[in-house]
C-alpha cells in the first residue's frame, strides 16, 4: 500500500524513525503502541485503510505479546468491517 | 520392497533358533533408514523429548525428529501438545528458539498468529491492506496440524501419522508392569542432563540396552556386584524388552543417605531395578530412588544422539543439598553408558563386512535383542506405502 508523505508521518513526531528504531531494537511493546497511535490518527483524519493497516499491525502484535489491549484493537478493526 | 530385503527382513521374524539378525543395509542403507522413518517411527509412538523441556505455561520449545519440525508448546490450561512447527500459510518454520509465548505463536514470515490451543486467530492483510479477513480464508480450517502426543516417565512421545492405537492401550503391559512408577517425577536439573554423540545406527544402541549377556566384558565395575546371573529378560510382543536386576544398590552419599525412594512400592523394588527399551527409541530405567530415560535421536543412518535425563520421586531431591548425590548418581550413569560406546560404534564398522548375515542369536541370552528385530522386521514388512 502506498500512504501519501504528506498524510503519513508529519503529525506523529517522526513515527516512522521511532518505529524504525523499535524494530531495530526488537521491542514489540513500542512498536504496538506506535502502531495503535498511527492508526488511531488516520482514523480521525478519516483515512480508513491507512488506519486499518496500521491498527492491524498493532493487533497482530497485542496478540503475540498477549496485551491487553488485543480486544480492543479487535474491536476497532470489527466496526470497519476488518475481520 | 527389493525381494532380497523382503527375504531378509522374514529370516529376521523368524523364531530365534532359526532367525538371523537384521542385515547390514538396515544399518548402512540411506534407502532403508528412509523407510524406517515412515515405517518403524513415524507410524508409531516414538520419543522426541521431554516434558521438563516446556515447563511452563506458554513455552514454546522447537525441535526436529527425523527431519520433521515439531513445537512442544505448554498451554495455558498446563497440557503439554505437540504441533508440526510449520505455519498453514507458507509453511515457514513458526518458532526457531525456544521461548515463552506470552500470548500468539507469530509467525515471522507474514505474521499469522495462532493461539498455544493451535487455532488460528489473525492473518494479518489477507484480503489486502488492512483487511484481515477473505471469504477463503476460514480460520477454523487452518489451525496448526497437531501430533498426538503423551508423557510417560517424563518422556514426551508422539504418534505423527495419528494412526497408532492409543499410547496406554500399544503399552498397557508396560504401564501394568511399571505401575508403582506411574507417579509424577521430578527431573534432576542440569546436572541430571547430558547428551553422548554415538557414530552408530540407532537400533545398536537399542539392541545394547536390551540385554544383560554383555554386562560381565563392558560393564566389569556394575558385574562387581550385579552379576550376570542376577539378571533376568523381560519379552513383550507389545513392544518393548529388556533386562531386570536383582541386585540393584543406590547411591549413597555422606553418611550413607541417599535419595528418597517413590512412595509405596512393594518389597520387589528393594533390590530390583528394571531396564527396557520402548520400541522403537525410548530407553528406560526404573529403581527405587530415581529413574532415567534416553532418546534416540537417528542424526544419520549411521550416527545417534543420545539424549539422557535423570528424574527423582520427590521435588526435595531436587534442592541444592542433594547437588553432590545427585552429581555422583549422572557421573555413575554416565560412565556406564561411556562404557557401552565402542561396543555400539565398532557393531557399526562391523556392519560393513560385506560376509556378516546378519548374525547368530543366543537363544538364551539374546531373546530381548532377537524381540527388537523382530519387532522392527514385521513393522517393515506391513509397510505397505
């Protein structure tokens, strides 16, 4: 999926450094959670693939951490017809 | 199958008076050692590991058997499964190390997760970007394919073509037998766990184990005291065989304590101990005060892992003050199994005398080895695939 430069990165402080660098350091927890604000942001701008591309991701890895937030982000997804 | 197999494998079934043992192809042979994976482990329940290897809710340990990739998995109910470590997507391996899985199993590849139940719960972007879910995709036909598997002495054993009669019905009478041992055991701990690197074909180590006759020549310091005569066979067509000792002594430590014997045996086991081979790569052992159990792990036609463990009848004897005696009860085992090392490897060099038949059974002192070839040739025979 191509996600325009101006919609995806310039209102979240650099999201894609900060999840560059989270992969880099394996660390799933913050890559859930960077994820989740992405595509919670793209949801509010009304964005609804970006939103749900990124909210997958951050459910894909709620579910592998066991999170408690999985149900939730299931949830999310559900209501766009995602699952 | 090649005729001259065939021949063989029915000299092999024969009576033990007129049988010849199991040739040299079934020890050299890439072709045969082939088809023993299909037609002598694979349609039976063979050992793969152990229990103590995923002890805990949601661990999650990968190992291969014979090539075939398996995950012990411990789930959140405590029940210890086995699954092919293969995601249904695009077959990549799921788990390369073990681990703890503190919720899905990820697969790395495209990240289809399945809970430690082996049911599938996402398959991220399988309808397209962000769209996680596709009218073909049915979740609840794509759970991880999962081996029948059970525990027995700590000894995790998996039947994989599913096929087999159940575990406690293919060995009621040695489950009957051993019934005063059915009780949890406690495994040692690192010190209670080594592993010995064998260049021979699994079976010899199989056939080794078995019987008593060549305790007096390789074992001369356990003939000091348990002397061949104070052996006795044990047979079964059920699959298994092997050897008891009237004479079993613990080990001792500072002041003559040794380890706590399991509760309520009868008088037998005061002195008794018991050996025997779970066909076709399970060897274990029963006495008062402890247990053990091998893995024959086929590296090669020509070359075995052996996986040893020692388990205990109380979680005390697992505390560090009993370190020392549990140090000297592995290093006592250890050194016995050491021993019977170049008799298994120089059976295997034996084995490219193009003239050896096979060889001649003792029909009073080789029943239990004569009871594995017999068991591996019919298992042969009635592959029919």
């Amino acid at each position: 999926m191509s996600v325009e430069p101006s919609k995806r990165d310039s209102d979240l402080g650099g999201l894609e450094q900060r999840l560059l660098r989270a992969t880099v350091a394996g660390d799933q927890a913050a890559q859930m959670r960077l994820y989740r604000l992405a595509g919670e942001h793209h949801l509010r701008l009304g964005n609804i693939d970006q939103g749900c591309f990124y909210l997958t991701n951050a459910w894909v890895l709620s579910l592998a951490l066991g999170d408690v937030s999985e149900q939730e982000l299931r949830q999310k997804l559900a209501r766009h017809g995602r699952v | 199958m090649k005729a001259n197999l065939q021949q063989e494998l029915e000299r092999a079934a024969r009576p033990i008076e007129t049988a010849t043992g199991l040739s040299n192809s079934f020890y050299i042979d890439d072709d045969v050692f082939k088809r023993e994976q299909r037609a002598v482990f694979f349609s039976q329940w063979c050992g793969v590991g152990f229990a103590k290897d995923a002890p805990n809710p949601g661990d999650a340990t990968p190992l291969t058997f014979l090539g075939m990739p398996l995950l012990l998995v411990r789930d959140r109910d405590n029940k210890l499964r086995v699954f092919q470590n293969t995601c249904r997507h695009r077959g990549m391996i799921l788990v390369e190390e073990a681990s703890n899985i503190g919720g899905a199993i990820r697969c790395p590849y495209h990240s289809w997760c399945y809970g430690l139940d082996g049911s599938l719960k996402s398959t991220p972007h399988v309808g397209g970007p962000g769209n996680n879910a596709h009218d073909s995709i049915k979740l609840d036909t794509l759970g991880l394919y999962e081996i029948r598997a059970e525990i027995y002495l700590g000894v995790v054993f998996v039947n994989i073509d599913g096929k087999a009669d159940k575990f406690e019905v293919q060995q009621s009478e040695l489950i009957q037998r051993w019934s005063e041992f059915s009780k949890p055991v406690y495994h040692g701990g690192q010190d209670s766990s080594f592993k010995l690197e064998v260049n021979c074909n699994w079976k010899l180590a199989v056939e080794n184990y078995c019987e008593s006759y060549h305790l007096p020549w390789i074992h001369p310091g356990l003939n000091s005291y348990s002397r061949l005569e104070d052996h006795y066979n044990i047979l079964s067509e059920s699959g298994h065989a092997g050897q008891g000792t009237l004479v079993y002594k613990p080990t001792l430590g500072e002041a003559n304590l040794g380890f706590k014997d399991f509760d309520n045996l009868s008088d037998k086991w005061d002195s008794s101990a018991e050996y025997l081979a779970l066909f076709p790569n399970v060897l274990l052992g029963v006495h008062r005060d402890h247990t053990f159990a091998i893995v024959l792990e086929p590296t090669s036609v020509g070359t075995t892992l052996e996986h040893v463990e020692l388990f205990y009848a109380d979680e005390a004897m697992v505390d560090s003050s009993y370190d020392n005696l549990r140090r000297d009860n592995a290093k006592l085992w250890k050194e016995v199994f050491k021993e019977d090392i170049f008799v298994v490897e120089g059976m295997q060099r034996g084995r490219q005398g193009v003239q050896f038949d096979g060889g001649k059974f003792s029909p009073v002192m080789d029943n239990a080895t004569h009871c594995f070839h017999q068991w591996v040739a019919n298992k042969m025979m009635h592959d029919t695939a």
